[in-house]
C-alpha cells in the first residue's frame, strides 16, 4: 500500500531580546536556576504584565521577511493549562488575534527548485519554565529563568510530504531569522524548536488522517529520523488494522523511536479567552514601512543576485546564503579576489572540507576572508598553480597570516616567464628524441595522452613551479 506523509510545522523560535516578553528580567542563556526572574515571572500575586515593545518589533520583522500580513490590530490571550513550571496556571500567548497572519515562504530545496510553504500564522507568546529531574535526588526542580522568554510561534499549513522537505524548510527558517537579526537559532540551546504533525493517508485521498505531535525536536538530523520512524510506525498500525491515537510524542534518538508522551489537546481543552491585563496592540502603516525599510537584503534576494550578478549556479548559491555568517565571509571573500566562481569554489571546496574536518562553523573559520581572496588572486594572476595554491591555504589554516610571505618562504612562486620555459621546452625535445617521434607519428587522440610525458619532466625540472598552462602551449607548439 502506497502511503503518503501529511505534516505541518510548529516552530518555537526565541527571539533576540535582551529582557522577556511582559517583566524585566534577562534573558541571557546559561544562568545559574532561577536567577534571572522577579516577582512576575514566579507569578506572585499583584503583578501585572507589561509589554516589551522590542518582542513586537521582531514579530513584525519576520512578518515582512515571509511576505506575510501584518495583523495592525493584535490582542493577547490565556492558555489555560497546569504544570509544575507554569506557576500562573496559564501561558500569555495570541490565539484569536495573531500579529502576523498569512503568507507564503519560497523554500529552496537541493535540486535548484523552489518549495512554497504557506505560512498560517506567527503569533507571540511567552515560554514556560523547565522542570528539572537530575538535580535534587528523588525530587523535580523548577527553574524559571525561562518562564516569560518571548517565542514567535511558526504555523504553516499542512504542505508537507517528506522529511527533506520539512528540513529544508527549517535550514531556510533558521537563515532567515539569523539574517533578519531577530533570534540566533541556537537549536542546542532552545532558541529554534520543532514540533512536527504527521499523520499519514493512502495516495490519491483528500482526507487527513489521525496525527500525532512529534514535540521539541531539537537538531535538523533528528528531526529527519523522527518522521521516518513515527511514519514507520503509524503505518504498521494502519496496515494491521489498529488506528492511530492523537497524541503527542517524543523521539528518543538512542533507541530511535517514539513514545508517547500525553494525549493531544485540542484549543478547547485550553480555554482561551482574551487577557484582561494587555491593550491590544495596534500597528500604523507608518510604523511598518520604517520597519520594512530598515530590512536587511534577505536570502532569497541575495541568492538571485548571486546567480544573476555573479554568475553563481543556483545550487552554489543556495549554499552559500544558508546563513548570514557564510554569505558575509563569501562577500568579503569576493572583495578582495574579484572573482566570485573562485571564491565560492574554494569555499564549497577545500574551506568547507578543512571545516568539517575539525567541526567549525564559519565563524571559528582559521582563514580569513582576506587572505583566501588574495590567494584566489595570486591564481589568478599566475604567481601560483592550483597545486601550489594548496599548500598555501594548508599554512594560512595552520595560522600563518600572509599569502605573499607564504609563497616567499616556501618558494612556491610559480614560472611563468615564456622565456625560462621555453629552455627547458628545447632541452626536453632535444633529450627525449624517440619520445618527441612517437608524438609527431600519433594522431590527435594519442598526442593529448603522449604530452603527459613531457608536462611531467619540465615539472620536474621546474621543481613543480612551472605555469602549466603557458607550459603546455609551449610544448604544443615546439613538438607541432
């Protein structure tokens, strides 16, 4: 039976404020427990919510950044629900109102194409806290550092059918809101976080079938396993003639399965009704258009002056506007070596390689911009061959800070005086008689494959420092 994935995205993305959404406490990652909260934030009685205007901001940054509507009227409800780490006994979040409605994501996906995802809605809210089970033996503590961080809510419809698809869409999420300045995306640390809905039906059916909730996933490679195991399993239920449960679901990435972590809450098991202690929050044209106009240029922008200005394939160009910090490093690149075939080359090339060998992203790059662009020049410029050219990056990586002093130290300036050449040109041809006889007796075919011999003896006599390509017309035209 041929079963077809149906998933639509939920994703927590924290946002760059300094302060939380309603109090002023930090917001800072890595805190001591419970020392960044106040008396609002432990839900104390007599406090009252107060709204940072920063959060709201970025939630209409984003807006604009997806194409979205901007709501210019937006109000906040209670999500009514209790946990230990929810110590108000409701969450501060916008279900009837949301501040950024619909709109419409163009997702680029490996081979080139775009993926349209259609956006629902993006809506404010405040996170919980975290309940911690390994600290105190026997016992769960609460830590509220996190209660209050403000979070814009993701929803997009249902437009998913593979798991490369939902992770495309997030690698695009997360350069946009890195690009946009608005949250860091630290998955590892909470700042991006995913819940996936799945449920599964039989080709060529227009209704959904039962989903499950697969919650916080927090790495784009568990999120990818998550979906195959839990469509794994949802089919085995479905073909053995059991149903599937709604409920929501955790990954456990060791024992690579689901489990069941509660059933799946619907928005009238939350009770929402509309804030008493917030105004709505109302957004003039004026106020959007100042935002607009202070935007960065997005990646999608970016990628087509890639392709159009700089002559970049589209896959190249996706690459390198994944996120901010690599196309910034790729510009600067550029700057210098004016040559943007090159430099993306040798970033999707040898830097990428260096890279992933020691586990460092971009920002921890031991090469700078500067000096890979100057080495991308001194190639062009025909001071150094694509061989030698290694061997310099290989002591930039290791620390050493100049190209030019590189290339002097080790004598890697390349030959390309015609005239040093071309001695060594006749000494070969002179040397290797029945060499150059067999080149002359071949037909063209043969000749491509014979002249290996002699690139290989002028190297050798050049130390390697030969131009090759001034060295191979050299040779074509003396034994021709």
């Amino acid at each position: 039976m041929n079963w077809e994935k149906v998933m639509g995205l939920e994703v927590h993305l924290q946002l760059s404020t300094h302060s939380k959404i309603f109090s002023s406490s930090a917001t800072a990652f890595g805190a001591d427990a419970n020392t960044q909260t106040n008396p609002l934030d432990m839900a104390l009685p007599g406090t009252l919510p107060v709204l940072n205007h920063a959060a709201v901001s970025q939630a209409i940054v984003f807006g604009l950044g997806v194409g979205a509507e901007i709501g210019k009227v937006s109000r906040f409800d209670r999500k009514n629900y209790f946990y230990p780490d929810l110590p108000k006994g409701y969450q501060i979040s916008q279900f009837f109102e949301p501040i950024v409605k619909e709109g419409v994501f163009d997702v680029p996906l490996e081979d080139g194409s775009i993926f349209p995802v259609r956006i629902l809605r993006a809506h404010l809210e405040e996170d919980a806290g975290k309940s911690v089970h390994d600290a105190i033996p026997g016992h769960t503590g609460i830590d509220l550092n996190r209660a209050g961080t403000p979070l814009l809510e993701v929803v997009t419809e249902p437009d998913f059918r593979t798991a490369e698809q939902v992770v495309a869409y997030l690698k695009a999420l997360h350069a946009l809101v890195t690009y946009l300045g608005i949250s860091d995306g630290n998955m590892s640390e909470g700042s991006m976080r995913c819940d996936v809905n799945l449920s599964l039906r039989l080709e060529g059916e227009t209704e959904y079938g039962t989903r499950t909730e697969l919650k916080n996933i927090n790495s784009f490679r568990f999120i990818e396993r998550a979906i195959h195991v839990e469509a794994e399993r949802q089919q085995d239920l479905l073909e053995s003639g059991q149903s599937v449960v709604q409920e929501t679901r955790l990954f456990d990435p060791d024992k690579d399965e689901t489990r069941s972590m509660r059933s799946k809450e619907v928005a009238n098991d939350y009770r929402y009704f509309p804030d008493p202690d917030l105004l709505p929050i109302v957004i003039d044209d004026a106020t959007i258009e100042r935002i607009r106009d202070a935007l960065p240029e997005l990646p999608a922008v970016k990628r087509g002056r890639y392709t159009t200005e700089l002559g970049l394939s589209q896959y190249d160009a996706n690459l390198l506007t994944q996120d901010r910090a690599t196309a910034e490093f790729f510009e600067a690149c550029c700057a210098t070596s004016n040559n943007p075939k090159a430099t993306a080359n040798w970033m999707l090339g040898d830097l990428s390689a260096a890279l992933n060998k020691e586990g460092l992203a971009i920002c921890g790059c031991k090469v700078t911009p500067e000096g890979l662009g100057l080495l991308i020049k001194r190639i062009d410029d025909g001071t150094l061959s694509s061989k030698m050219a290694k061997t310099v990056f290989e002591g930039l990586w290791a620390g050493e800070p100049d190209v030019d002093r590189i290339i002097e130290d080790k004598g890697l300036k390349q030959v390309s005086d015609s005239g040093a050449l071309e001695t060594i040109v006749d000494d070969l041809i002179a040397n290797n008689p029945a060499q150059v006889d067999q080149y002359r007796a071949a037909d063209e075919g043969k000749q491509k494959k014979l002249i290996g011999f002699f690139v290989g003896q002028a190297m050798k006599a050049s130390k390697g420092q030969a131009n090759p390509q001034l060295l191979n017309q050299l040779l074509k035209q003396k034994l021709g």
